[in-house]
C-alpha cells in the first residue's frame, strides 16, 4: 500500500442499496439520483480496496459497475427499486485508468430492453474525476421482496 493513502473511516457512507451483508459492508453505496432508467451512486474507495500495485483493485469497480448497472435498469420500471431489483446475466466491465482512493461515483442509466430483460450501462469515475472503468450489462429484473 503506498504511504501517501491513509484509510477513511468505515461509517464515512451509510449503505442505502440492500447488496447483501458482504457488500454492504465492504462497498457502501449513496444513492444520488434513481428514476427513469437513471441510477447515480457514489462510494467510498479507501485503502482496504487497494491492489498490490497501489490502485483501486478491478473487482470493487466491477462490483460498483454491477450495482450501478441493476440499478439502473430497476429504475426504467414503475416502482423503481422499490418494487424490483436486478440480477445480473452478463456484465463486461472495461478498465481505462487506474483509480485512486476516495469517493467514487458510478452513473448509470438503462439503454433499452424488454420489460424484464433490460441493457444497461455504467460509468466510473474516481475522486479526481477521472473515467476509470465503463461497463455494459444484460439485466434480469425480478420482483422484490416485500
């Protein structure tokens, strides 16, 4: 871990999307914006989810990605993620830039797709504002649990 990246504190978001204990836990997510196939969220990235060579490592971002991408296509629906959630069928997730520790914002939106089935796109980008990963997903909506 480089010396210059100190770890933020655990409690600096307070998770808002249910991802499950693990993710919850690890990947906390701020929902900024959710409606009308859009779906904007925001992370803390601290030094606990940095690769050998000192960047974000890619699977926090692919799981970012992933939850960027259910979400916005949940939010296409009436209901939005009140009413669904997205179980992801496919997911590519490209890397262009090494990301740095801070918080991070993921902007998705829902790019077409049937009722159910939905394709959906995501953007990354660190705390400098940099692009880092964009992502393409085949989502599978399922009715939430009430």
């Amino acid at each position: 871990m480089p010396d210059d990246v100190t770890p933020a504190p655990k409690d600096t978001i307070d998770n808002e999307v249910d991802t499950g204990a693990l993710m919850s836990r690890n990947l906390p997510i701020h929902v900024v914006e959710e409606g009308g196939g859009r779906f904007i969220i925001e992370t803390e990235l601290t030094a606990d989810h940095l690769n050998r060579g000192g960047a974000i490592h890619g699977g926090f971002l692919a799981a970012f990605a992933d939850i960027g991408c259910t979400g916005g296509a949940a939010s296409a629906e009436p209901g939005g993620l009140d009413t669904n959630y997205g179980v992801t069928i496919s997911l590519t997730t490209n890397f262009i830039a090494a990301a740095k520790a801070g918080r991070a914002r993921c902007e998705a939106a829902c790019v077409g797709g049937g009722r159910r089935t939905k394709t959906a796109e995501a953007r990354i980008y660190d705390v400098t504002g940099t692009l880092v990963a964009f992502a393409t997903a085949a989502v599978r909506l399922v009715d939430a649990p009430e």
